[in-house]
C-alpha cells in the first residue's frame, strides 16, 4: 500500500517530537480552561527554569501526583532505628489445637 503525503508528514512530524523527548496527547477540560492549560503546557515542553519550577508546584499541591520512586524506604531510612542491631525473630510454633 502507498502512503499519503498526509500520514508521512504525521509520522514524521512524531518523529520530530520524539526526539526532541516530547509526545502528544489529549486532555479532557472545561473549556474556559484551554488558554490556562496550553501556556502550562506551552511552558512545560521549553523545559526551562519556569518548567522546573512549575513542576515542583504543581507536584506539591496535588494529592498523589508523580511521587517519586523510593518514598517508603527513604521514610524508613529516616528512622530514628537506622543502625540499631536489632535481633528479629519469627515464631516457629506450630500453633494451636482447632477442635471440630
């Protein structure tokens, strides 16, 4: 099958993009939110100094957003017991009697 010109340009318009470390997608949102949310994204893809910035704020005021990997062993390695030579055992009982 022959390709367009229309889906080369495409293939090669995401190709474009992929090197450049970015992808495409779709958001769903009201529309008076369009402008806020292509500056965001606008400012997101220049990957500058307000890019950072803006993804340190974003990340700290949503519940659950890009947590990093490692957040439970970094807690634990906080903990007050870090070095502490604790001797751990698991019971090897053998249980208790059910009756029937």
């Amino acid at each position: 099958m022959t390709e367009t010109s229309q889906a080369r340009a495409l293939k090669n318009y995401r190709k474009r993009l992929s090197r450049r470390g970015l992808s495409r997608f779709e958001v769903l949102a009201p529309d008076a939110d369009r402008a806020l949310i292509r500056h965001l994204a606008k400012c997101l893809a220049e990957n500058g100094a307000e890019a950072v910035r803006l993804r340190e704020a974003l990340t700290a005021g949503l519940p659950g957003a890009a947590r990093k990997k490692g957040g439970i062993f970094a807690a634990l390695r906080r903990s007050p017991l870090v070095g502490e030579e604790m001797q751990i055992a698991r019971d090897r009982s053998s249980g208790r009697k059910i009756d029937l």
